[in-house]
C-alpha cells in the first residue's frame, strides 16, 4: 500500500480513536469519577487504536508480543513529546494555546506514523 492511503487512513483511525475515547468517557463519567471514567475510555481508545493500527493502516496479520510492547513504548514517548512541545510553544507564546496544541499534534502523529511505519508494523 502506498504512503498516502496510509496516512490517510492513519488521519481516520485518530478522529475514531478520539471518538471512542470521548464517547465512552461521556458516558462513564455519569456513573464513575473521572479519573476512572478517563482510565477506562483511554485504554479502549488505544486497543482500538492498535488493532486500527495493525490491522487496519499496515495491514499486519501476523502475531507478536513484541509489537504490543514497541506500539506502547512509541505511545509513551508520543505523551512525552506532545506535552514538552506543547509546553515549549506555550513558554515561547504563551497566548497561542490552540497552535501549542495544533503544532504538539502534529508533530506527535509524524512521530508515531513514522514509528509505526518503519519500525513496528514495517514490512518484514
């Protein structure tokens, strides 16, 4: 598959990703606290995120443990790296907290496509 219908698709996978996390963390958030409520919808956010990933972007069938470890460690670097840039750009501008966020995305989803692509569902 060629990279534009794969960053495409991987721009899709993250309005999903967010809608499930939004969705389910709505309507927990009624009966749960909120952190709890948040732990939940973030978690099914990112299996969802994954399998999207996986099955979905790249097109990998083939199973791995491995790849379930590299895919959270990507994701863990990806919330250190948008939350330094976004607090980078806030220092520098402290007003423009909408570029803060639109640029600290930007750059994290560059990050994990990249990661994704070349390292843990490369074509082997």
């Amino acid at each position: 598959m060629n990279v534009r219908k794969e960053i495409a698709r991987f721009l899709i996978a993250g309005v999903i990703v967010n809608t499930v996390d939004f969705s389910i963390y709505y309507i927990l958030f009624h009966f749960l606290p909120f952190s709890i409520s948040k732990g939940i919808s973030f978690t099914s956010a990112g299996i969802v995120s994954y399998l999207l990933t996986k099955y979905w972007i790249f097109k990998r069938n083939q199973s791995s443990h491995a790849e379930i470890g590299w895919y959270v460690l990507i994701n863990f670097l990806a919330l250190g790296i948008n939350v330094l840039t976004n607090q980078s750009m806030l220092n520098v501008w402290p007003k423009n907290i909408l570029l803060a966020l639109i640029f600290a995305t930007a750059l994290t989803g560059a990050f994990t496509f990249s990661c994704f692509k070349w390292w843990v569902f490369r074509a082997k």
